[in-house]
C-alpha cells in the first residue's frame, strides 16, 4: 500500500550522542527528529524551506530541516536547540534572547537561536547586515526583528564564545 | 507619577527560559497514548450544492473514522455572535475550502493520501466575489441583502456644511486582505467521549469561544467541555474565532473514534482556509474652511466579510469607530457596511477594521492638505483633537490629549522638516526617489461600547502556604506578554517579586473567565482586574492582622501560610464593574466608544527606486502615549513588531484571489518582513497614566497596525508624486503609477 518504500537504518550524532534511526529514506530529517528523537524544539513553520523554525546544524551548517531527507544525514553530526544550554545552564545567545526581548511567542526562536549562533560561529562581532543577511532565512512575525538584532550584539558583546 | 517598583522595569519574559531551550510545549509538540492524527477535507468551489461524498482510491477506508454534518449531536454550527456557520457543510457550501468531511487515522502519511481520494461532488451555483457584486445583489448569498451588518454614525449637519466650504475633496481607498501569518499554523487536540465529556488542548486566543462553540455542537451542559490553550506561536487575531472550528472538528472525530486525535494545519491549509484581515473600500468626502479647518467628514465604509458573519459586525465596527481619526470635526457622517462574498470569512487580525478606514483616512488628509496648499502637518495641527471636545461618535475627550506634542517629539526625532525639505531639492536630480510621510491616530483599547459590560470579565486570585500568588484568568499569552505583565502587575499589588507570582494556565475547567485576550484588552482592563485581586489578597491579609502595611516581602509567605491555618484557602474573586459615567448608545451609534485611547504620530521615510518600483522603509519612528508603560522592552517589542506587520501590510502582503480562492497561500509567494526588509524602528513613549488601568496602563497591542501603512504610504506619494490609494503598494502595482503619465 504505501508509496515510501522500506525503511533504512540511518546512523549519526544528534547533539553529541550517537543515534540510531529507523525512518524511510525520505522522511523529513525535521519529522523524524521530533517524532524518533523526542526533539519538540525543533519547529514546522512552513514546511517548504521559507521560514526557517525548522533550523538545525548539519556538520555545523545551518539546513531547514524540513527540506533534508534523513537518508542524507547518514555520518552526520546534528545539532538542535536541546544541545545548546549546558545542562541548566543557559547558552549567551539564549540568556541575551530572554534579556533584550528576541523571543516572543517563541515558535521562530529555536531556529532563530541556532541561526545567530551559526552567525556568530562565523563572525564574532558582526556587522549589522552581517546579522540581517545571517538571519535572512529565518521569519519572525512578532519582533519585527529589532529586539533580536540587539539580542545578537549583546550575546557577542563580551566577546566570548556565544555556545 | 506614581513610583512603581515593579512596574516599568523590563522584567525578562516569564515563560522565556523554556522558549530558548525548545522546551515550550506548543500542541503539536504533545502526544497522548493512543492518539490518532486528523485530517479536514474541503471543498474547492465557491458556491454550489452538495450532490454526493465519494471515497476513491485504494485506500482501506474501513479502518478511517470519517465524520460529516450528520455525525454531529448538537447543532451544526460554530456559535460566535450568531449561529450561521456551519461545523461541516451540509447540503450547499458558500465558500472554497469550506471543511465537509472529517478523517482520522494513526498514520498521517496515509491519511494525507486518503484527504486526497475523496471526492466531493458539487453541482456548482454563480458566486460573488467582489464588494461592487454583493452591494449590486448580483447573486443573494447571505440574508435578504448580503449586508451582514451596516452603521451609521452622525454628528452635527454634514449636509448644511457643504455649502460653506472653501474646498470640497473627495478620495476613494481600498485595501486588500492581509494574512495574519503566526510561525505556528494551527491545531488542536482533542479527547471526547460520553463517559468524560470533551477535553480539547490547543493553540488560541480565546478558551471560552472555542468552549461555547464545542458546547453547541456537542449539545452538552457547560461543565462537560473543558478547553485548555497550549503554548500558542503567535495570534494577531488569527488565533481568535477560528481555533473553534479546529477544536469542534478534532472533537467530533475524537468523539466517533474513541481515540486522542491530533488535527495539525500544514501552512498551505492555514493560508488557504483560515480568516485573514478584511478587504475595505472607503470613500470620502471632505469640506475644509480656508483657514484649514475641518467643516464636514463624510466617510463610507465598506468590508468584505466573507461567505459568513463571524465577527464582520464588531470589525466593522472598530473600523468605522475609528474613521474619522483624532481630529475635531463638528459635522461628521460614517456609513458602513460589511458584505458577503464567496470567500472565506474574514476576520479578526491586530486593529481589527481600523488599519483598514485609518489608512484611507490618513491619506486622505494628505491630499487634502494639498489641494488647499497647506503642509500635511499643519493642516493636521489645525485640527487636532483636544480635551473637551468630542469624537466622531461625541464622544467627550476626558483624558490629556496632547498630539501637537506628540508629533513634534516624532518629527524631532525623524528630522522630518529637514528631510521633506531636502528630499524635495534632490529627487528630481535621481532615479532613487526619497520620501518622508506620517500618520497621526488613535486607538481605543478594550471591548467597543457597552461590550466590556456584558463580557462582564472574571479574574480570580489565589495564595498558597508557600507565599506563592496563583492567577487565574483566561487571557492567553501567545507571544505579547500577558505571563510577565500580569506578574509584574500582581507583584507591584503585593510587594513581591514576580517570580513569586505564578500565571495559571488558561483552562476553562480552572480559570474564570476574563474574556477573550483580543482588542487591546488585556493589559488595561484584564490588567486592573489582576491589580484588584492582588489588593484583595492583600487587604485580606492585612485586615485579619496577618500582615502590617508596609510589611517587608519576606513576612508574606508566613502570613498566607497563618491566614490558610486559621481562616482557610486565602482567595480573591474579582468581577469587572463599568464604570457608571460611560455611557454607550448602541442605537445611535453615539457615546463612549472606549474607555481610553491610545495616541500616535508615527513617522516613515523611504525610498523608491524608480527603475524597479522597489520600495524601501529606511527609517520609521514611532512616537506614542499609552498611559504608563509596564514593561519597556515587552512594549517596544510590541510596536516594533506591529511595525513590521505594517510595512507587510502596505508593501508585500497581497493575497491574490481566483474565485474566492487564495492562489498565492505559500510563504514562498505571500512575501511578509524578513530581517533585510525592516529599518531601524525607533519607539517612544509618552506616558499620561490612565487613572483606571493597572497603574496607569492603557492598552497597545493593535496600536502599531493602524499607523504604519499610512505614513509609508504617505511617504511614497510624497517619494512619487503619485496618488497612492490602494494597498499593498506592491512594484508592479506602483510600477504602473510610475509609467502612467500625470
């Protein structure tokens, strides 16, 4: 009956731990971490690539997760909102976020926190295009972006590492 | 001003650690045991008769629960102001992707085959789908008339006014649909049985519409309907009627399956099937003295409801309320309507129909200003509103109302003379037009006219042992504060730090009910009714000799533990109380519209590249008064996000329609704000404390949608030359202005 042929096993890191998974080889990576992995942070905005709540690292690029069938994450190292406080401890990003407004409802937030971390993995002290180009792909209809514009720049204003 | 501790500080958002960590549970991030997924299958015409549901396909269908109208034990309708949309067409459907048939199955990659394989078989009938159409009765969809609902406004004699005018202008605006577009789509869970009643979990701005509609259609006493909000990705109206049919829906197929159902909208249904922000034509027409002064407003309203009423009356409502603006005009006549059309229903979105008459309103002016040769500024300035002197609807100002001030601090702030002056000298030498408009506006924060009377909101407070306060009200937190602010509210109240203030989860099974979180409400009037509960507690305390005025924050939870020891459970019970000199005149249309209003001058500069018609916002300051400001950030953050809503709305946001039908219900080509297309937003307060809201507060939540289309409109036709009047300015749209000649 069904169209989605046999199920593969698929073997990677999720947040630093290996994980073995069982999933039809196109099944949304973003499905299957939510549903196999437990992983609720991980958002469905759009589920066509537009607004980026989907967000995780891949071998430390940012994917929407929505658009990356799992047999591609075969070896990979993934990273998601769950990895990115230490224990109870709270990443800068995540404490600036809360500090300066950049979240409100939330549901954009995970993947707009692993956005501005991606950035700032890339450019510590970026610029402000820098940071309106790195969180391009990711929508928010509550801030109108400014309070996480600022939560960006406070998060690397210590210049310490943002994870 | 009084000195707040509290109050006024950027307390961090109350429910912000576990949206950080991901660990916020939004509904589809929840799973019961047993739970099956649901899925709504619609129809695609606008209008016809329903002649047979088939199932096709190889699809095992013995093992679906599959629901229609006659499945239903109550009555086939989402009860709102009145009963006329159905749960599940039955017989004829009045509108594209109005839901016919439920399914239900454990595996949803086949339920989606399955939505696919049935066919609905519809003989169709001649829709209408223009506002020109309905008006003419090209076809009788709705009512006698397709009026949903009309009002007349009037003050003084508009017709004698005429005469004596210096200028008489006339404009006509319209503006298009706009999707309301939260990042979660939405979705609810439901448990339904007869043994227990119907329990439904989900994302919504108001658990006790969703539990008064789920009360109709199951036919079942009020206490066996429970609705509780999960964490909820943003609302702006969208999240306010429509969350009841998903909740009546995703109980009906829990009902007849037995089983948890889940019933999550994918973002191309959201787009397609839900309200969005109504279509409006206004008209006007306007007599101005030679000295600048309005002589007579005669203004004509028009919305395009949809294919049923739902909320049109009261959107329609705040709308024509809000037509005539902040200014004194002796002579003033608002006709509106709202009409059917064989679309979807439009409804709620943030401003509510005022976005809509504010933005022909505020254009308007310009053009008058200009055909009697003053600056739009100046021309406002004459008539600006002031203490004493009445609204359109006569209603008496009683608050300070200063909007000269407030416009001067926004042009300050903008360099608005300097830049109109200079863009003026410069634009003819470029291909990069430079322009710089405002929007000077009101907004009125709570429920229209008697409308809090009869909401007649509840809020109850609780104190444990421990010194912890528990609030208990229905009023949603989807994004824009509610948690915190009520915290900081109850906690300036009791001397305590919020954290020691706990916001109860909205459950109608455990909450009263303090009405729905809409209409920039919640923080001025929930608000007040969470500052009198907290006092309540207080007093109690303090009255039986548990606690001295003035007590150290420390002497509380010895005191709440003493007082339950000896007199039992420490609670508060507050009921709102109109207060008795504001009167309404829902006949006349007439009286005190709002308890208090918001004031603005918001300030946008863009610029127009007149080769690809590209507009850009490269600057905006909003400068408002909103009584005392709870919590800076949180506020900032709701007018930068309004904002953001706005440019959207004049610029990007077009919902493109075929037959009552969203042809463009993708992010992908419904383009919204990203992080590259908004400017620096600078935000300011002003702050005249209203006396009967939460230590001065009045409401803001809707405020930024009003004036934010306007003035970047303004701005383009001051970039331009052209006449802009209808929105969104989208480049093709002004690509044609810029090609036409003049």
């Amino acid at each position: 009956m069904s169209k989605r042929g046999n199920k593969i096993r698929v073997e990677c890191s999720v947040n630093g731990r290996a994980v073995a998974l069982e999933a039809y080889p196109m099944a949304r990576l973003l499905d299957v971490l939510r549903e196999q992995c437990g992983l609720t942070g991980t958002k469905e905005g759009c589920g066509e690539g537009e607004c980026g709540a989907c967000s995780v690292e891949i071998d430390g690029t940012l994917v929407n997760s929505c658009l990356v069938p799992v047999l591609q994450v075969n070896g990979a190292a993934i990273s998601t909102i769950e990895g990115m406080a230490h224990g109870e401890r709270l990443a800068k990003i995540q404490q600036a976020f809360i500090t300066h407004g950049g979240a409100q409802c939330g549901i954009c937030t995970p993947g707009m926190i692993l956005a501005a971390a991606n950035l700032l993995a890339r450019y510590p002290n970026p610029s402000e295009a820098q940071i309106r180009e790195g969180l391009a792909g990711n929508l928010c209809r509550c801030t109108g972006y400014i309070k996480i514009f600022e939560s960006v720049v406070a998060a690397c204003r210590a210049g310490e590492p943002p994870a | 001003m009084k000195q707040t501790r509290i109050i006024g500080t950027s307390v961090p958002r109350k429910e912000g650690r576990a949206k950080v960590t991901g660990r916020a549970q939004y509904v589809d991030d929840i799973a019961l045991p047993g739970m099956i997924h649901g899925a709504t299958v619609r129809n695609s015409v606008a209008r016809g008769r329903i002649l047979g549901i088939h199932f096709e396909g190889e699809i095992p269908w013995k093992e679906f629960t599959i629901v229609t109208a006659k499945d239903i034990p109550g009555k086939n309708c989402i009860a709102l102001l009145i009963e006329d949309q159905p749960c599940l067409a039955d017989g004829v459907v009045n509108h594209p992707e109005e839901p016919v048939v439920l399914l239900a199955h454990p595996d949803k990659y086949l339920l989606e085959e399955a939505r696919r394989a049935v066919r609905i078989e519809i003989e169709p009938l001649p829709g209408v789908f223009t506002i020109d159409d309905s008006l003419a009765r090209k076809q009788i969809i709705w009512g006698k008339d397709n009026i949903f609902k009309s009002f007349l406004v009037e003050k003084g004699d508009v017709d004698s006014a005429w005469a004596s005018a210096a200028r008489i202008v006339e404009g006509e605006y319209e503006t298009g649909a706009q999707e309301q577009l939260y990042i979660e789509p939405q979705g609810m869970i439901a448990q339904a049985n007869a043994a227990e009643g119907v329990t439904v979990w989900g994302s919504l701005q108001c658990p006790y519409y969703a539990h008064k509609a789920l009360v109709g259609v199951f036919g079942l006493p009020m206490d066996r309907i429970r609705v509780v909000q999960t964490e909820t990705g943003g609302g702006f109206g969208g999240k306010e009627e429509y969350p009841s049919m998903i909740a009546c829906h995703a109980a009906l197929l829990a009902w007849k399956s037995g089983k948890p159902v889940k019933l999550i909208y994918d973002r191309a249904e959201d787009m397609a099937a839900t309200t969005k922000r109504h279509p409006s034509r206004t008209r006007h027409r306007t007599a101005v003295a030679a000295d600048g002064k309005l002589l007579a407003m005669e203004i004509d309203f028009t919305l395009d409801g949809g294919a049923y009423q739902t909320l049109s009356p009261v959107v329609l409502s705040r709308g024509t309320i809000h037509a005539a603006g902040p200014y004194n005009c002796a002579n003033v006549r608002i006709r509106s309507r709202a009409v059917a059309t064989n679309a979807p229903p439009h409804g709620a979105f943030r401003g509510f129909g005022a976005p809509q008459s504010v933005f022909a309103l505020e254009r308007h002016l310009d053009r008058v200003a200009q055909a009697i040769g003053l600056e739009p500024d100046e021309f406002r300035r004459r008539n600006f509103i002031r203490e004493g002197q009445t609204l359109a609807v006569s209603q008496p100002v009683r608050e300070k109302v200063d909007m000269p001030r407030l416009m001067d601090h926004a042009f300050e702030l903008s360099r608005y003379r300097e830049k109109r002056r200079r863009f003026d000298a410069e634009n003819s030498a470029s291909e990069i037009k430079k322009g710089i408009g405002f929007a000077s506006f009101l907004h009125g924060a709570g429920f229209t006219g008697s409308g809090e009377e009869h909401l007649a909101s509840e809020v109850a407070a609780e104190a444990t042992r421990e010194g912890r306060v528990h609030i208990m009200a229905a009023s949603t937190e989807m994004g824009q504060g509610t948690n915190t602010i009520f915290s900081q509210i109850a906690a300036e109240a009791l001397g305590l730090d919020p954290h020691q203030i706990e916001i109860l989860q909205p459950d109608t099974a455990a909450v009263p009910n303090s009405g729905p979180t809409v209409a920039s409400r919640t923080a001025m009037i929930v608000g007040k009714l969470v500052e009198s509960a907290a006092h309540s507690l207080q007093q109690k305390l303090i009255q039986g000799g548990f606690l001295k005025p003035g007590y150290p924050a420390e002497d509380f939870p010895e005191a709440c533990r003493r007082y339950i020891q000896k007199t039992g459970p420490l609670e508060a019970f507050i009921k709102y109380e109109h207060p008795t000199d504001l009167h309404w005149d829902d006949h006349n249309y007439r009286g005190d519209a709002y308890g208090a209003y918001a004031w603005a001058v918001y300030v946008a500069e863009v610029s127009v590249d007149t080769r690809t018609a590209e507009v850009r916002v490269d600057d905006f300051v909003a400068v408002q008064e909103v009584g005392k400001v709870i919590n800076p950030v949180l506020a900032a953050g709701q007018i930068e996000g309004g904002v953001a809503q706005g440019i959207g709305f004049a610029l990007y946001e077009n919902v493109v329609w075929h037959e009552g039908r969203m042809v463009n219900g993708q992010m992908t080509n419904y383009i919204m704000p990203t992080s590259m297309d908004v400017p620096p937003i600078r935000v300011h307060f002003e702050e005249i404390p209203y006396a009967r809201g939460p230590a001065g507060a009045k409401g803001i939540g809707e405020l930024p949608l009003d004036g934010t289309a306007p003035a970047i409109a303004n701005a383009v036709a001051h970039a331009t030359g052209r006449e802009i009047t209808r929105l969104p300015i989208t480049a093709e749209a002004l690509l044609e202005m810029l090609e036409a000649h003049v």
